[in-house]
C-alpha cells in the first residue's frame, strides 16, 4: 500500500499506521488484503492446519476460534476487528508485533466473583484468584433436553451423581449454532434461578460450562449468576465448543490469562478423552 507523502499530512498518524498493519495481515485474519500481500505460487504447499481433534480422537479443542464475526454480548455486528499488526516485517520491522483489543467476557471465557458482586470486585476476586485445581480435572458432558431452560426440574432429571465436580451442559444453543451467528441472540438457552440454586443445593459441581455466551438464561442473567458466584466456590466457564463430541466422562483442562484485577478472561479448554 503506498500513500502520497502529500496526503500524510492531512491523515491522522493512527490511521496511517493502521493502514499498513491492516495490509500485513493474511486473509485467515479476516482482514482484506491486497494482491502484493498476497502468498506467492511458490508458497501453495505454505497452508497451515487448523485442527479441531488432536491425537487421533483423543484431544478436543472446545474453545472457539476468535474471529471478528464471532458474537459478542449485546451486539448485532459481532465482536468486530481486535487484532493489529503495528510492526509489521512487511513494512520495516524487525519482527512481526500484533496487538488486540477485546472484552474480557469474549468467546470461549470464565468468569470470576467479582464479575456480579462488587464488593468481591473491589476485594481482589479476580481471574488471578481462582482455583486450577477446579479448572482441571474429570469432567462430566451431558446433553440437557432441547425444548427448555435449566430449571430445577430439568437439572433433576439429569440425575448428576453426588461427587461429580465439573459439568458441561449441552444445549439446543449448540444444535442451533448459535457461537456461528454474528448477531448477539438472547432466546440462548441458560439457567434459570431455581436450576443454579438446585444445583448448588444438591450437587457437588465446583466447575459449571456452557455453550453460549452466559450460563445463565437471558431472562434470569443477574439472579442466576449471583447463585452461582456468591459462595466463590463454583467456576463459570462460558461459550464452550461441545459440537461433534459424544457426551460422557472426560478429562478437561481449561487456563485463563492471569489477568490481575480483572472479573473475566478468555480461556483455552480441551477435553481428553
């Protein structure tokens, strides 16, 4: 990309800058490039994998993949573009440098107390605070029925075993692949508040997943999150990819960012079977 040195001084710096990372990038980026930019025939044999399954079946990757067309909370254009390449080798640097901008609570992520209660907020309860031990071991991968919220009834009839500490829940958002859709939909299926209370009353479930962008349904958001987050002891992890593996008893093991001060994080999880 080439810009007249006579029109620099009418654009402002960021942009300029901006222009040049935005043409570093490939097209996997989801970011246009041009035809300069662009992987030469010499390069075919150049094309990375992207897998989903390692280890001939044995390793699932339930995180999704960040892409600016991915939902975000309450938007109806999705997440958007949040990553840029300021140093780029095409344009001079040493070494390509991206940087990225993007809500703690995106894609595939965990919350932390202090993400609906305020005074754990202000005490330190971050992402930093919780529990690894939780985050990693066996875990159970159940199909809930397709027609309703988690209610209590529904969280009954799953007949959970009593020392079970970790449940992912599978749900019609799954069916309707609703992580793929751009606009932000709040008919996901999620907890009510008798289903979260049922839960922590009758289960021994320390680690609680989800496949949409909120463990609580969009109608009881606040109420069902402050069951689950007041005791500090439970883990939401939200935006779970369980497409294509067969429910049952697994190993996961999901790592946030070490993010001092902050209520949430993307993370990374994988099922091993």
């Amino acid at each position: 990309m080439k810009i007249p040195i006579s029109l620099l001084v009418l654009i402002p710096l960021s942009q300029v800058i901006l222009a040049f990372a935005d043409s570093a990038y490939p097209s996997p980026y989801g970011i246009e490039t041009t035809t300069s930019c662009s992987p030469s025939a010499s390069s075919d044999d150049l094309i990375p994998i992207r897998r989903e399954v390692y280890g001939n079946g044995r390793i699932f990757d339930i995180t999704h993949r960040m892409t600016p067309d991915m939902p975000s909370w309450g938007l109806e254009d999705g997440l958007g573009q949040f990553l840029w390449l300021p140093k780029s080798m095409k344009n001079g640097s040493l070494a390509n440098n991206s940087e990225m901008k993007l809500p703690t609570h995106t894609g595939t992520h965990i919350d932390a107390p202090g993400h609906v209660y305020d005074h754990y907020f202000d005490a330190g309860f971050d992402v930093d605070t919780l529990d690894l031990e939780v985050l990693n071991g066996p875990a159970l991968l159940v199909d809930v029925p397709r027609d309703k919220n988690l209610t209590a009834d529904v969280m009954q009839s799953l007949h959970i075993p009593k020392g079970v500490k970790r449940v992912l829940f599978r749900t019609l958002n799954t069916d309707r692949r609703l992580m793929w859709k751009k606009a932000f939909d709040t008919s996901y299926v999620g907890f009510m508040k008798d289903g979260a209370q049922w839960l922590v009353d009758n289960t021994d479930i320390k680690l609680v997943g989800i496949d949409y962008l909120s463990v609580a349904a969009f109608d009881d958001l606040l109420p069902s999150h402050h069951v689950f987050l007041k005791s500090r002891e439970i883990i939401l992890v939200e935006g779970l990819k369980l497409d294509d593996v067969e429910a049952g008893l697994y190993t996961v093991h999901c790592l946030p960012l070490r993010l001092l001060g902050a209520e949430g994080s993307p993370i990374r999880c994988i099922l091993i079977k």
